[in-house]
C-alpha cells in the first residue's frame, strides 16, 4: 500500500534503520537480507530527498532529516501495533491474549498472584509473562515489548498514562533469634549490625527507603546485596543482620520464615506502586480488564481506597 508514493512496507525497515544506524543490524531485525535492506535504505532516500544514513569514518550517523523522524515513525508503528491487537470481544472467558508484565517480586506476590487466580475462572485464555525490573528499560515500554510496567511511582515515564496501584508503609525485619536485636529497634542497633538491601534493576533503581536513609543523613553498613525482596528475607535468617521491607511483603514472609518485625527507627515515606501502559493501549480492552482488576485486587487488601476504574 502507498500514500502519497511512499511504501507503507518500508516504515519498519525505516524504523530499524533509524533505531540501529547500521544496515546489517537493522536487516537482522526485519529478517532480511542485506542487499535487500541496502536496496530498501536507497528507496527511502529517493523518496525523501535525504541521505538519512551519513558515514562518520567507520560508522553511520543520522542526518539531521533522519533524526526528526525517529519519534514520529515510531509512534505510527506503534499505534498500529496497537490496532492488530484490538478485538470487538469484550467477554472475559473469550478474551484470548498474553500479557507481559514488569514487576518485583514484592509486587508479584501482593497483586499479581491474586489476579493470576481471578484471571483463571475469569479470563481462562489470557496467558501471562512476568519479568522483574532487573533488566527493565523504559524504550521496552515504548516500543510496546511489554504491556503493563508496575514500578514505584516516581519511576514512570511522564508520557504514558499511570495510575497509582498501592500504598504500603515501610518496617524493619530481623531473625526471630537475633541475638542482637530486641523487640524494639534502637537507632543506635539500626546502624550496628549490617543490612541485607535489594538490588533492583542492576542498581539503577534505588529503593525508597534507600532514597530516605541518604535524604536524613543515615549511613547503613550494607552487609549483603541480593537481587529480590525475598532473597533479602532468606539471606536475614540465621544472621545478626536486618533489612528494610515493605510491611505487607514482610508480614507474608512470616508465614514460612522465622521473622521478626519492627517499626524503623527512620522515618521512611509509604512506598507508592503505579501501573502504566503505553498511551496507544489506553482503550485495549483486555488490558483495561487487566487493569480493573489489578485495582479490585488493590482495593481488597487494603493497599488504595476505592475509586471508579480506568
């Protein structure tokens, strides 16, 4: 198809051009040969009267032509992207579709083990896929690799609608044997004894009671870092460490480990989880479904105050 003489079909080849700068990387992409992507690249520079790929000694570089069209060709593949994905069909049991999702495993286990058990009954053929935010880049989210990002709330990108999902407060957790620390947590204690801290996202993510503790001027003796919530828990078991979690993932824990939990001695802000989703997708009915019930979900444990779904 053409409007205006251009081929349709060369928009993707454009866009991994744009995004890859090399032709035998963006040829690797479409799964095309590279004469085929070099014909395409030379096709599009006739069209738009512009060399788009400039060499810099060994390496391609955008003109300034090419660079203007990064986001709006993107954002045409991505709002038909979008398109192949609606569906009339409104009916959970017939929804049929697989969700990829972005979430630590503090969030996993308070909000999606509950969905997943709704969605069986409920929407029996929707699958599915976690990742954690270790790995996680925002372009995952634009380029519409993954359909649903739960992070904290000042994490979102400002230009794709979010919604907060929950509000959790902050407390400290110790091995119930802990010979150094007592019922309470002393300030003083609180900085002795070395602390298990999570790692998210290969460190680019700091905690919020990580941002808290270096905005009050408190220094840990960081003893341990591991990549997930529950790996801070298990490695806090049978040491005289501690660690900092949010109170509901830790009062879930006390069902399986030996923990004890305590109020922080530090003033730590609530923790505040948002879910977003690429603004193409803002009427997708499975996801609004996924969203509905994400917040239903939300609002029976406590986490947020009822409110009129998205």
């Amino acid at each position: 198809m053409r409007i205006n003489r251009l081929d349709l079909n060369l928009l993707a080849c454009l866009d991994a051009l744009l995004a890859h700068r090399n032709v035998s990387r963006a040829a690797k992409q479409m799964h095309l040969s590279q004469p085929a992507t070099s014909a395409a690249l030379a096709r599009l520079r006739d069209y738009f009267q512009d060399p788009l790929l400039l060499r810099e000694g060994r390496h391609y570089v955008l003109s300034p032509f090419a660079q203007s069209l990064i986001d709006p060709v993107r954002d045409i593949l991505s709002r038909a992207q979008a398109l192949t994905q609606l569906r009339p069909e409104t009916d959970p049991l017939r929804m049929e579709r697989n969700i990829t999702i972005v979430a630590s495993d503090y969030v996993f286990s308070t909000v999606l083990v509950p969905l997943f058990r709704i969605a069986e009954t409920a929407a029996p053929r929707l699958t599915f896929a976690v990742r954690p935010v270790s790995g996680y880049d925002s372009p995952e989210l634009e380029d519409q690799h993954v359909d649903l990002v739960l992070l904290g709330a000042s994490a979102v990108a400002s230009h794709h609608p979010s919604e907060l999902l929950l509000s959790d407060s902050f407390c400290c957790i110790a091995w119930a044997e802990n010979p150094l620390i007592g019922r309470t947590l002393s300030l003083k204690a609180f900085q002795k004894v070395g602390h298990v801290v999570p790692l998210l996202g290969d460190g680019r993510l700091p905690t919020l009671d990580q941002v808290a503790y270096e905005m009050q001027g408190v220094v840990r003796r960081i003893a341990m870092r591991v990549p997930t919530f529950s790996a801070v828990a298990e490695c806090v078991v049978g040491t005289s460490h501690i660690a900092t979690l949010p109170k509901s993932f830790a009062k879930g824990l006390l069902k399986t480990l030996p923990l004890r939990l305590m109020t922080c001695p530090i003033h730590i802000p609530p923790v505040r989880i948002a879910m977003q989703w690429h603004r193409h997708q803002a009427d997708d009915p499975v996801l609004r479904w996924v969203r509905r019930n994400l917040q239903e979900v939300a609002v029976q444990q406590g986490f947020v105050r009822p409110h009129s779904p998205s």
